[in-house]
C-alpha cells in the first residue's frame, strides 16, 4: 500500500538508549492516583531523537526497571506515542497500570532514566489533511490520537484548507474520563464527542462506534469531501468500525493493539490475520495501523484466546 492508503511507509530511524524522565503525573481519580491498579500516569521523557522522528500511531518498546513486585517484567512493554515534541525534544507516554511492568513505570520519578527503543512500527497514520477528519479512540486506544490529531491540525493549517477534526470518544464509565481530558489541549480546534457504556456525565451512553455511524451519515450531509476516519480500540470495535467505513464508503486506518514480545518482527507473535494471500502480517513491524480494507476480523488472530482486553468502548461486535 502507498503512503495514501497506510501500510508500511518509509521506515523511521529507531533509536536505543536511555530516556530522562522530566515528569511523572497521575491522571484522574482511579487507584488512589498514586500507581495503584487500574489508574492512568503520564510520563514526560527526553528523547530527541525520537521526538525527531516520531509518527502518528507508533509506539516506543521500553524495559521496565525493577518495581514493587519481586523480580522485573522480563520482556519489554509496547506504549504508544502520545505526544512528541521536536523542538522540546520530548515525548509523552500515557499508560493504564494492569500488571508487573506498568506498576514498576508508575513507580518512576522525574530524574529517573528509562531505557526504551523507537519509534517503531511502519505502519501509521497518514497525516492527510486535506478532507475531514473523524478520529474515534476506545479506551487506552484513544493514547495515540493525540499526537494524530495535533499533526492533523498543523497540515490542515498549513494547506490553508478548512477541514473540520471530530474525535470520538468511548470510555467505560467515569474512571476513564482521565483519557478524555487530554484532548482539552484541542480546545477550539476539534469538535469532541465521548460514549460511555454506564451513561458517565457529560457523555452519551453507548458506544464509540454509535458515535461513528452518526458522525458518518452527518459527514455525507455536511461535507463535499469524504472524511477520513482513524481508529485505535479493541478489536471488537475495530471490527465494528471497519463494517461502518465500509459501508459509507470512507478511508480508514485502524490501530490494532496485539500483544507483542519482541516489538521488531523477530518472534512472529503478533500475527495479525489480513485478507488476501498473505493472510498474516506483523503488528510490531507493518502495523501497528493498517488500511481498514486490509485487515480480516473473521479470522481469529493467533493467541487471541490468552487475551484480555485492556481498554474498551465499542466492545460490542
Ligand atoms: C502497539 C501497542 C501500543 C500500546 N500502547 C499502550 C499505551 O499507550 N498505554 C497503555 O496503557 N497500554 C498500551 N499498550 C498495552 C501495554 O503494552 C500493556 O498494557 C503492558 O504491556 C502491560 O504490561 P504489564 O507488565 O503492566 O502487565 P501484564 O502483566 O503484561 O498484563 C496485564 C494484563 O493486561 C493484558 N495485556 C497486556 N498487553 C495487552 C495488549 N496489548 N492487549 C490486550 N491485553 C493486554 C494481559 O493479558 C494481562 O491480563 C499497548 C500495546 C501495544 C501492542
Ligand atoms: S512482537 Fe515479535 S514479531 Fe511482532
């Protein structure tokens, strides 16, 4: 696939080192807002390099240092770009903590050295810019729309093209709001929507992709030029979004969040079932974005049964 329909683009540098920790923030209420399970931190790293080279939709691979459980999580942890700032050098991750490797990341402070590999991944975003955007993030699936949707806003101001950017969002319940705050920074700059599965307050009670299908059918009313559509979620809801493009007739890249061991093609353990000959291809390595009409949702991925998912909105299929 071209640059214009996703896929695997030019690769980026990737870079091994160690990052300085700037800032170590909790977001929300959940888990005492102190690392405890299920609350949301966001890290605030230097790292030139991969703010350089940073694109929507990548991730870093980073090795957990020791944390409060015995030993260290052995393998290292994939995390989405949330933010990268070239001219500060910086980037920012934002993480849920569920098990041994986010406890340890929760546990860091400003000061501390983290040592992490990217960006990785061929397989991101296309910064389009020249049509409406419809963004729609499920859970921890909305981390890498941040970065997504800032570049978004800089190409469409840079074509001079007014092109409206809608971000979707489904949460769980209230616990989740944290992800949706943000996108404050967007103020102005994007129309917002949020779901929520327990009717949170502020939020429509359903689902990110009910969201989407209305936001489909408005975008053919109000809009000469189709929207793109991007989406990051569980699988369920990437399914559920790939039925709705489909059906409009809209290009979309979805963000699959596969488990991954060894983050650079190496250990094949984060098949991704695709349609035609190939039938599977690499999160970590041609993804983790990929074109919506490439990837197969009938076909169950490899180690899908171990799995249990860590975001939601938009879980039903
Ligand atoms: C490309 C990519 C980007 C990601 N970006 C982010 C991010 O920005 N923020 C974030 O919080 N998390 C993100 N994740 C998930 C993150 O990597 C895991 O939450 C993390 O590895 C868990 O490590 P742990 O040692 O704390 O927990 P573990 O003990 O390894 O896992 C705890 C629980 O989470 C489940 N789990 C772990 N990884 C996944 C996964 N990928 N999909 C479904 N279930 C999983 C496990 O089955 C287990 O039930 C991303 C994953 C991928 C593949
Ligand atoms: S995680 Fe090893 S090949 Fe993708």
């Amino acid at each position: 696939m071209g640059a214009a329909t996703g896929g695997p683009v030019r690769p980026t540098p990737v870079w091994h080192g160690s990052a300085g920790v700037l800032t170590s923030e909790s977001l929300g209420e959940t888990g005492g807002g102190r690392g405890g399970p299920g609350s949301f931190r966001r890290l605030t790293l230097r790292a030139p390099e991969v703010a350089q080279a940073a694109r929507p939709g990548q991730f870093v691979h980073v090795l957990c240092p020791p944390g409060p459980d015995p030993g260290r999580a052995f393998l290292r942890r994939p995390l989405s770009l949330h933010d990268a700032d070239p001219a500060a050098e910086t980037i920012r991750l934002v993480f849920r903590v569920v098990g041994p490797g986010t406890r340890a990341l929760a546990a860091l402070r400003s000061g501390d050295e983290l040592d992490l590999i990217g960006p990785l991944g061929n397989g991101v975003f296309p910064v389009l810019g020249d049509r409406p955007a419809i963004l729609a993030g499920g859970g921890m699936g909305l981390v890498p729309l941040l970065l997504l949707a800032k570049r978004l806003v800089r190409e469409m101001d840079r074509r001079a093209v007014p092109a409206p950017l809608t971000l979707l969002a489904g949460v769980s319940g209230s616990a989740e709001l944290a992800l949706v705050e943000l996108f404050e920074v967007l103020e102005g700059q994007a129309e917002m929507a949020v779901a929520s599965e327990e009717g949170a307050p502020g939020t429509v009670r359903g689902l990110v992709t009910d969201l989407l299908e209305t936001a489909l059918r408005r975008a053919a009313l109000r809009w000469a030029r189709r929207p793109a559509v991007y989406a990051c979620g569980p699988r369920p809801m990437l399914a559920a979004v790939q039925r709705l493009v489909e059906k409009a007739g809209v290009p979309a890249w979805l963000s699959v969040e596969e488990r991954m061991a060894c983050g650079v093609g190496a250990c094949r353990g984060c098949a991704v079932p695709v349609r035609g000959p190939a039938r599977y291809r690499l999160a970590c390595l041609d993804g983790p974005v990929f074109g919506a009409e490439e990837l197969d949702f009938a076909e169950t991925p490899p180690g899908e049964a171990e799995k249990t998912p860590t975001g939601s909105g938009g879980e039903r299929s």
